[in-house]
C-alpha cells in the first residue's frame, strides 16, 4: 500500500462526519466556542472547513498539501480521543472541538 493509500484510508476511519454534516456542524454557535482562537478563528474550525474541501475533493485531484493536512487531521483524532473525559460527553467541549476536525465520538457506525 502506498503512503497515499494508507492516507486516504486513515483519514477515512478519522473523519466519520461526512461534508455536509460537517459543514453543517460548522455553522452552529457550539462549533465556533470550541479552540484556540488567538486569529480569529480557532484552528479546528479552519481545520473543519479544509476537510469539507477534501472529502469533496477527487483522489487524483489531491495534492501534497492535501495529504499533510490529512495526516495533521488523523493525528489529532488519535489524540484527542485518548483524552477522552469521564461522564457524559454529549455536550462538552472535548466532543465539539473533535467534531471541528471532522469525528464525532457519538456516532455509531
């Protein structure tokens, strides 16, 4: 398997929202309170509206750029997850900033 392929598959097993759940997500006032926001913007939302690009993008139209973010994405995930808090998560802040980034952890598959 190429390094793409492992990539791309990667990238899909991380991001379980698809494009228009995610951008949908991304409009919502949860989303936006989520991250670090020293630009404005908070680095996972940025990051979420680049992975609505991506999974609309074709496999042959990707480029270098878009498999270094898909890589940053699925390193993040894999973070994150491992953080996960006690309780319920529902409504917390852990959910939404991974949702930003394209996993909702409640998702069933």
């Amino acid at each position: 398997m190429s390094d793409e392929q492992q990539t791309r598959e990667d990238f899909g097993e991380a991001v379980n929202m698809t494009a228009s759940a995610l951008e949908k997500w991304l409009g919502t006032d949860e989303s936006k309170q989520v991250g670090d926001k020293s630009s404005g913007e908070s680095t996972g939302h940025a990051s979420g509206r680049r992975i609505v690009e991506l999974l609309r993008t074709k496999r042959d139209d990707l480029t270098d750029g878009d498999y270094e973010h898909m890589r940053k994405v699925v390193g993040y995930v894999h973070r994150h997850l491992a953080q996960r808090p006690d309780g319920d998560v529902e409504d917390s802040r852990w959910r939404y900033s991974l949702m930003n980034w394209g996993h909702d952890p409640l998702k069933k598959d």
